[in-house]
C-alpha cells in the first residue's frame, strides 16, 4: 500500500490520543509513505497548541516529539510544495468550497495526495473527517485513524 499522511494523522504517532494505535500500525507496516512539506510546520503548530491547551504537560515532551517526527522523516517520501501544488490547491477550494469548509492548509494537503494520485494507487490517511468526506466524494480511499479504535 502507498499512504499520505496529513498532519491530523501524524501528530497521533507522536503524541497518545484517539486513534493512535492505529496510525502507528499503519505508518510502521508500509514502506511507502508519503507526507507534504508543510506537515514540519502544521506539525510544531499543532503540538505546540496541545501543550497551550494543557494536553501536553511540559514542553520538553514537545521538544522530544519534533525531534523524534524530524529523525523519522527522513526516511519518508515528502512532497515540496511548488507552484503546480498551489494552483491544484486553489482549484479544490473553487471546486468543493461551496459544500465544505476548505482551509487553506488542507487544500494544499488535498493538492498533494491529488497530484501523487496521479502516479500511485494510494490511500488517504486523516483523522480530519471533512477532508476525509471529500476524498471520499472524489473517489478515493480513505482510512481515519480514529474510527478503528
């Protein structure tokens, strides 16, 4: 299998929270994962909100999670964001905002696995359950991490 993870996904590998276990499964059994250059940032943002938000204690465990999710990835498959990604990204908001709520952040996510779609059968991982409605509509498979707990 051929996976992208957004960053709803990845963050439940590196910190303890519903759905955990399963994106751990998932992102260990494959060989062929595939993440977008801006998780890094999405990803220190959102641990950084947990820790604001009291469901990390200290900030060390912070520290210690993007160390761990960097050291990681570099062994993962990651997408650069480029003017192609943008315009994709742009195009899925005109296409689907009058139904969802598309931020912009997760349209570039969606440009990504569109784009990778077009060379792999591949499997888009989320705990987001808009995004997950939409690549459903657009007839793709979609795994939420938090609905095999």
């Amino acid at each position: 299998m051929v996976y992208y993870f957004d960053t709803s996904a990845l963050v439940k590998i590196y910190h303890n929270e519903n759905g955990s276990n399963r994106a751990i499964e998932l992102f260990e059994e494959n060989a062929d994962n595939y993440i977008s250059q801006i998780a890094f940032t999405e990803f220190n943002c959102t641990l950084y909100r947990k820790f604001r938000n009291k469901e990390i204690a200290e900030e060390k465990d912070v520290l210690q999670s993007i160390n761990l999710f960097e050291i990681d990835m570099q062994y993962e498959n990651i997408l650069l964001i480029d003017s192609k990604i943008f315009w994709e990204a742009r195009n899925l908001i005109v296409k689907w905002g009058s139904r969802f709520s598309l931020k912009t952040l997760d349209a570039i996510h969606l440009a990504c696995f569109v784009q990778l779609s077009q060379y792999n059968q591949i499997t888009f991982v989320s705990s987001d359950k808009r995004l997950c409605e939409i690549v459903t509509e657009m007839g793709y498979d979609v795994i939420n991490p938090e609905m095999y707990n």
